[in-house]
C-alpha cells in the first residue's frame, strides 16, 4: 500500500517513470516484480502495451491510512495529529 500511495493521484506514467518511483520507496532491487505485483493486486493498472501505469484510486482500509498519516507527518517534521 506504501507504494501504490505514492503514485501521484490520476495521473499515467511511463514504464520508465514508474521504475524511477519504485527506486525511490525500496531497496529491493526488481521494480519489474513491484510493478507486477501493484498490478496483480489491482493496486495499479496497465495498458496493454505496457507504456503506461496508473493508479487505481481506493480508499486505503483503516490501518494503511493511519500508517500513511503517520509517514506523512514525520516526512514534514510535524507532530502527527491524534486519531
């Protein structure tokens, strides 16, 4: 879920693109398998060709969005809110 998060929002993105993303969130070392699995799991869609990558929007379950609250608060250096 913490990748797919941070696939910007309605938005295509070229396969290199994507690989550029993944990069940045893991040190797993096979963006192919992530993007794969972003797919496999509805996470992500795909065209067929495979050229573009896009987020399929859901809303994240209870405890995926606390989580991301909670990054999203120490990446800006701000106390995170209570819940």
């Amino acid at each position: 879920m913490v990748l797919w998060a941070g696939f910007p929002p309605r938005c295509s993105l070229a396969e290199a693109q994507v690989k550029t993303l993944l990069s940045r969130q893991h040190a797993f070392a096979d963006d192919a398998l992530l993007r794969r699995a972003l797919c496999d799991h509805g996470l992500v869609s795909r065209t067929a060709d495979g050229r573009a990558y896009r987020r399929i929007e859901r809303r994240p379950p209870t405890e995926a969005a606390a989580l991301l609250r909670h990054l999203k608060a120490s990446a800006s250096g701000r106390p995170e809110a209570a819940t």
